[in-house]
C-alpha cells in the first residue's frame, strides 16, 4: 500500500507541476503578450526582435519646427544604409564605391565590422547628393538603400524650452493606460515635449527590415522590407514661434558673457509670442538630473529687485501718490543711513531713474495705508502673479498648457505680511518674499509698451498634420483680469524712458544703441553668502524700439557677486545683434 500512496503522491506532483507549466504557457503565449513581468516586457516585440534585424529611419515622434518652419531638436540626413549580410554575398560593391568616390575596401571594412545595419560612416554618416541617392537605389542592390534618415540633433536650441524624451515603460503606462504602445515609446520629461507629448506619440516607426537565422543569415531570402505607418497625418509637427538666427544670438551671447545660472527671454510684441529663451546651466544630455540643468530658470520664480518698483509706481500713479514736487530723502532706507546709495532728494520721477530705494518703500508703505491689497493687486494687472504662458482649449484637450514647468510670481505669502509696514517697506523694492519668474517680467515690459493690452505669451503657434495642413491653431489671447489703464501705461513708459536717458540713470549705458530702449534695472540681495559676501541677482527688463516697440527683453544673471556679473552689457549686445538680424 505504500508504493501506492507514494505513486499517488508523486502524480500529484507531476500534475501540478504540468498545470503550472500549462498556466505559464498560457500567460505567456496569450495573457501577458505585451506586458510580461513587473518590467512590462513585450513578448511580441521580443520574439520579432530575435529574428530581424532593422534600421529606424524615423522613430515616428512629432517634430518641433521654429516659426519658419525648420527642425529644431532634429535633421534629416542623406546617408546610406549597409546590411551586415552584404558579407556573405557577391554584390555591386564597385559600383557603389565608384558612385560615392570611396574604396570598395572602405565600404566592405565596415559592413565586417557591424552586425546590425548602419549607415556609412556613422557616427559621422557620409551624406550623399540627390544624384548619388538616385543612382544608387537604381542599382536594385538588396540590403544597400539610400535614405533620409532622422538624427537628433546632440545640441539644439532652447533645450530647457523645448526639454527631452526618455524611455519610461512604468510612466508611457501610467500616462496612456487606454494606448497600445511599445515599451520602447520615447516619452517627454520636461518643457514642451511634456506639454505637447500626447500630441507627439508616434503611430509608428518608418524602419527598413529583414529576418535572419541564429547566425544572422537570412531567413527569407535576402528581401527587405520597407515599413512604414503610410499616415499622411503623422506624426504631427509643433510649429514653436523661436526664431532661429534670435536664439543663436542669444545663446552665444549668454555664454559669452559667462551666466553660469540665468538667462534671456525675447518677445516678439506683435503676437506676444517667445522669440528666444536661454536658461543656464545647459542639460546634461548623459546624466540630466544631475545638476540644475532640467530647471528652466526663466520659468522659475526669482527674487526680483528693484524691478518691482514699476508695479510700486504704477499704483502710485493711479493713487496720485506721483506729486511731481514730492522730494523723497534718498540717502535713508527705512529710516536708516543707506550706506550703499547717497542719492540725496530726488523727485518721483528721477527716484525712478535712478532706483532711489527709499522712495519706493515708503511709497508702499502709503499704499497699504490705503487698502494692504494694492501691491498684489498692480502686480496681477502687469501679469506679475499669475501663469502667463498660453492655455485654453484646443482639439479635443481642455485647459491645454503649453508651459506646464511654469511657476507662478508672488507678492506676499501671508495675510499678515502685506500688513507689515517693514515687510511691505522691503516687499516695495522687490525684497523680503517678493519672486517673479523672467517671463512675467517680460510679459509686464510687453504689457506696458502695449498700452496696457495684457496677453497670453506663446511658445507655439500652431499644430501641422505631416502633410502641412493645420491641426490645431493657438491664438492670440488676452489674460483674464484687470490690466493697467492707458493713461497709466503712457507715464510708465514714459518712467522706463527716463532710466535710460537720465544722465544718471541706472540705464544710461543704452542711451547710443541702434535701437531706444525704455526698461528697469535690479539688483536683489539673495541672503545667500559665498566666500563672506553675499550674492546678488542682476536684472535688466525693457522693450524697443521706444517709439514703435517690436520686443521686450529681459536679461539676468542669478547668484553673483554685488560687483560681478552686471548684465547691462548682454543686454546691449542683444540689443544690437536684433538690430543687425532686422537689418540683414
């Protein structure tokens, strides 16, 4: 009886061993085909991967276009493409070598050296001629191909803007759990390939392919085989408004004069859309977490300075607080020696000129006499406080963000704050917890040179099926609330003005450039030390031409030294490389 029980055992065993193999069989085979393990693997994909070779031509993302309609972050490329079982074969090498003016011995090295289809020459692909690529695919050789095939660009402008791709399988599904897409699907990280990913998914890959046996021979043949989503709609193209020739004067100019931490923004004032934005440090594109590189810190908040006196003078206008005979003592600040600034009595007008401290910070000390919500509320009305990059509804996504790193400005952050006459004092020369992005900052400069006009800043203006047909158009927008009073943005340009024409004003020093600039400068104290001195953040915020303003411009230079680091001089270059682009 025991050889029995044992038997019987043992048969149990067996059986459940044969039903555990059954049920893995099944999941995999049938269950679990496109996400097997916590690692999401695709057996489908896989198995198709361990018997073919291929060489992406296009991974299918969308593209960002600048305003002229040219590829940004990407470029196609004339190269050709070698399959490695050109080795094992008698084929046209001659010809080929003979069209492309290089040795047979050239070409047949490389196809030994590789594996996989490449193109030759890569990393540094050898580009060919439209006559080379028509005579060479007239040769009907299999497995040698003539192709523009999309690279990405190592470094490309704007990258904190435009941001980066990654491959995610646990974000692609948490993001597009309804979505059918391989694991291997790039997704946006940050900046506007974030904002706009799901407009960007590819339909699918434009690959050339070919199966092979375990030791890479074919397996069908020698034929190869186009792929291709054949969608006359995608991928999609992001038609951003940076202009190219702007950026690349931007950025040379702001490495040139060594922002290690800051940037540049440029507005066109015409459709209030980016021109050029420059944050720095760059991305490292290896390790890119690594850093503060991700940070776009022209949509960060920053602690802005004395520029905030523009939103102190323009509620100061409008509550006649402006009396032209007032003198202000500019030799105090909040009742003390200022022992940086011997000013002596200035009147409203050149306290502004001049960035008199003392002047301001009283002024704002009146204004919460009156009602604690006036700071607050100017700075709302020149889009200070408030997410200024476009949004709205568009196709079929509501509340669509094409800035979706932006952060809000900010005034106070408590109730009992703005009630503080010394909070309030210090908060009046964009001090104590006064921070502002540099977009708003430009987007008040464009506001004010407007007239008042408060709009929406774009970075993209429209959406382009692969075709060129519209598929999505972002247009001009104004920006919900109150905005300035004409009468009001007149004396504030007027104010702007004088900083720079004053013969001691803190923006005399663009009093001779090609275009008449009105703007505000800063200098914020940081309470951050380095080496037993604290360090600054230098602004300078403006628009020009005075008469007729075609742009706004904002300069700043994060985390110097007090007697480092000014950035009136990238300002003025700027200012100078526009004029010679508007001119060419």
């Amino acid at each position: 009886m025991k050889w029995k029980k044992r038997a019987i055992i043992s048969l149990c065993f067996w059986l459940a061993g044969i039903s555990f193999l059954i049920g893995r069989l099944v999941q995999i085979q049938l269950v679990s085909t496109e996400d097997y393990t916590k690692h999401h693997v695709n057996l489908i994909e896989a198995s198709v991967n361990q018997r073919s070779q291929e060489m992406i031509v296009d991974n299918g993302r969308g593209n960002f276009l600048d305003r002229s309609g040219q590829l940004l972050t990407q470029q196609r490329l004339p190269v050709l493409i070698l399959f490695p079982f050109l080795n094992k074969m008698e084929w046209k090498v001659n010809e080929v070598a003979r069209i492309l003016g290089v040795s047979d011995y050239t070409i047949m090295k490389e196809i030994e050296k590789n594996d996989k289809p490449f193109a030759l020459g890569e990393p540094k692909p050898l580009l060919l001629s439209n006559d080379q690529m028509e005579k060479i695919n007239a040769l009907n050789i299999p497995g040698v191909f003539a192709v523009e095939k999309k690279y990405n660009l190592s470094n490309y402008p704007a990258e904190q803007l435009i941001g980066i791709v990654r491959e995610n399988p646990t974000e692609l599904k948490r993001r597009y759990p309804d979505k059918e897409l391989s694991n291997e699907t790039l997704i946006g990280v940050s900046g506007m390939e974030a904002s706009f990913d799901e407009f960007l998914l590819p339909e699918g890959k434009s690959k050339l392919v070919y199966h092979v046996d375990g030791d890479g021979s074919p397996l069908f043949g020698i034929n190869v085989k186009y792929v291709d989503p054949a969608n006359p709609f995608y991928p999609v193209n992001i038609r951003t408004t940076i202009d190219t020739k702007f950026q690349s004067a931007a950025e040379k100019l702001v490495d040139q004069y060594g922002i290690k931490k800051g940037g540049l923004v440029l507005l066109d004032l015409q459709d209030n859309s980016v021109l050029a934005m420059v944050s720095r440090p760059n991305i490292n594109q290896k390790d890119p977490y690594n850093g503060l590189g991700m940070h776009n810190m022209m949509l960060e908040r920053q602690i802005l300075g004395s520029v905030f006196k523009t939103v102190v003078a323009a509620a100061a206008i409008d509550y006649k607080l402006d009396n032209p005979d007032r003198l202000f003592d500019c030799n105090v600040i909040n009742g003390k020696p200022d022992l940086q600034h011997q000013y002596g009595e200035l009147d409203f007008t050149n306290s502004f000129a001049r960035s008199c401290n003392n002047t301001f910070g009283t002024l704002a000390r009146e204004l919460k006499d009156i009602d604690p919500n006036i700071l607050e509320d100017y700075a709302s009305r020149l889009s200070l406080t408030e997410k200024v990059g476009w949004q709205g509804d568009v196709y079929h996504f509501e509340g669509f963000k094409q800035l979706k790193d932006e952060e809000k400005g900010r005034v106070f952050t408590s109730e009992d704050a703005k009630k503080d006459k010394n909070f309030v004092y210090f908060s009046g020369i964009g001090q104590h917890e006064v921070r502002i992005t540099p977009l708003e900052v430009a987007n008040m400069m464009a506001t004010i040179a407007r007239g008042g006009k408060k709009e929406m800043v774009r970075v993209a203006s429209k959406i382009e099926y692969k075709n060129g047909t519209t598929m999505a158009e972002f247009k001009k927008k104004s920006i919900p609330g109150e905005t300035i009073a004409p009468y009001t943005a007149m004396k504030l340009q007027k104010l702007l003005r004088e900083v720079v024409m004053n013969e001691n004003g803190t923006g005399r020093w663009f009093q001779d450039l090609p275009y008449e600039v009105a703007g505000k400068s800063g200098t914020a104290q940081t309470g951050i030390m380095a080496n037993n001195e604290e360090l600054h953040n230098k602004w300078f915020a403006g628009y020009f031409p005075y008469k007729n303003p075609r742009y706004a411009l904002v300069t700043v230079n994060l985390g110097v030294p007090s007697n480092e680091g000014g950035v009136n001089p990238l300002f003025a270059d700027m200012v100078k490389a526009i004029y010679e682009i508007d001119n060419e």
